[in-house]
C-alpha cells in the first residue's frame, strides 16, 4: 500500500470514527475492538492500521498484547482546522439571526 | 451544548454542507437573502446587483480594513421563495475556481427554520484551500498581533 494517510482521510471513515469514539474511553487491544463491530475482523484491523498510520491511535505493549489508545493531540489538530472556518460561517449566521429579529421587531 | 452552525466535509470530495438552525420563521430566513438591504447588513457587504429570478444574477463588493475591494459575483440558477436558491458564487480576483451552491431553507417549526447550503468546487484541493482560509487567516492575525506586540516591546 502506497496510500497517503493523513488524519482527513482517518476520520471520514465511519467505522473509523466509531473505534476512536470506542478506545476514547479506554485502552484496547485489537479483538476487543473488533468485538464491538459485526464487520470481519480483517476489516476493522485494517481500520485500526489505518488509523495508527496517521497517529490518531497509539500502541502501547502489555506484556504479550497490544493495546490502542487514542491520541488526542492529533484528534484537536483536526478539530482546530474546520473550526475557523464553522466559527466564520457561525458569526456570519448569528448575524443574520440579529438583523432578522430586528426587523421583525420594528415591524 | 449542541452547535447551531455544524459543516459536513468528507475527505477527497469536492463539497462540504453548511447546516444552521435559526431561531427564526422560514420567511424571515428567506427575506434575509431576498433583500438587498438587509443582504448588506449581515453580510458586511455592499449589494451591487441582486437579480433574484432564474437567468438573474447578483454582484457584491466588500471593502476590507485597509481599503481594498473585493468583488464576488455570481449566476442564479433557481429562486423559489422560502424554499430553494441555486446559484454560482465567484471572488474576483483570487485564484479559487468559481463554485456552485444549492441552498435549501426547511421550516422546522412556526418559529424555527433550517438552512442547508452545500458548496460543489471544481476539485477536492480547492475545497480544502477554502476550509482551510479561515485557518490560515487566523494563524496570520496572530502573528500578526505578535509582531505588533513584539515590535511595541522594542519602542
């Protein structure tokens, strides 16, 4: 695999986001991730993979296991880049909503 | 507490979903864009030309703190009251390939209603070069005020 993995590409995935919402809590190992989906689990590994690629999941060892915790560093730098461009459009919006009550107002 | 503005944007698409809740009526909503006074007052924007009807088209023209114009034009494709606006949207002068957007206003309740605008751009890069404006503005006014603050210091 030659993909470029970067976190965009991580998280427009829906099962991907459902495992970092699922090891958000705590610390899993990789069956017990793919324990909580129906999907094979070849699948929801190759999820996990993906995921540690581009570092929103990070491995610890536990002995002979190997548990997945979320990065939650890298889940803020997401979070962070489309939040400028929501907040503009959010000011933009509460504006409109104050001229508009406004003008019913003075109706 | 839920977020009344919520963008929707999958990777490597060439569009994003702007959705807003207002707490107003549909047809206020609606005014809102239909009027080209009150287009001024929320979009900060001089209103040159809006032509709302099919074949029509609208011209903006903002003026930013240092005195330079901006124009914004486009072409509208659909203009059904209360209910759906399509149009193109272009800023002149700038690099960002003319975009096509459909917005559809929703009544949610007799006090409530939906606006949903989704952006179609001409490739998934420019897409992400428009999300990422907001970003890099805000990166550039705060190394802006540092080098104000910074520069202040040594005086």
């Amino acid at each position: 695999m030659n993909l470029r993995r970067d976190v965009f590409q991580a998280i427009a995935d829906p099962t991907r986001r459902a495992i970092l919402l699922l090891v958000a809590s705590q610390s899993m190992t990789a069956g017990a991730i793919a324990a909580n989906f129906d999907t094979a689990r070849p699948t929801v590994s190759k999820h996990v993979q993906i995921l540690t690629e581009c570092q929103l999941l990070e491995q610890e060892q536990n002995g002979r296991e190997i548990y997945y915790h979320l990065n939650a560093n890298k889940l803020k730098e997401i979070a962070d880049f489309i939040e400028p461009f929501r907040k503009m459009w959010d000011d933009r919006f509460n504006t409109l909503e104050a001229v508009m009550k406004n003008y019913q107002a003075g109706k | 507490m839920e977020r009344k503005t919520k963008i929707h944007a999958e990777d490597n698409r060439q569009e994003l979903t702007i959705t807003r809740d207002f707490d107003l009526p549909l047809a206020l909503l609606f005014k809102a864009y239909e009027e080209p006074g009150i287009v001024e007052q929320w979009m900060g924007t001089r209103v040159l030309k809006l032509e709302n009807r099919k074949h029509g088209s609208y011209q903006f023209e903002t003026t930013d703190p240092m005195g330079n114009k901006h124009g914004f034009n486009g072409t509208i494709h659909e203009f059904i009251p209360n209910r759906r606006i399509t149009r193109t949207f272009e800023m002149e002068n700038t690099p960002f390939p003319v975009q096509l957007e459909f917005l559809e206003f929703e009544e949610l309740s007799a006090g409530n209603s939906r606006l949903v605008m989704k952006i179609v751009f001409k490739t998934p890069g420019d897409r992400d070069q428009l999300l990422k404006l907001p970003f890099a503005q805000g990166i550039n006014m705060a190394h802006n005020r540092l080098q104000k603050v910074m520069s202040e210091d040594r005086e």
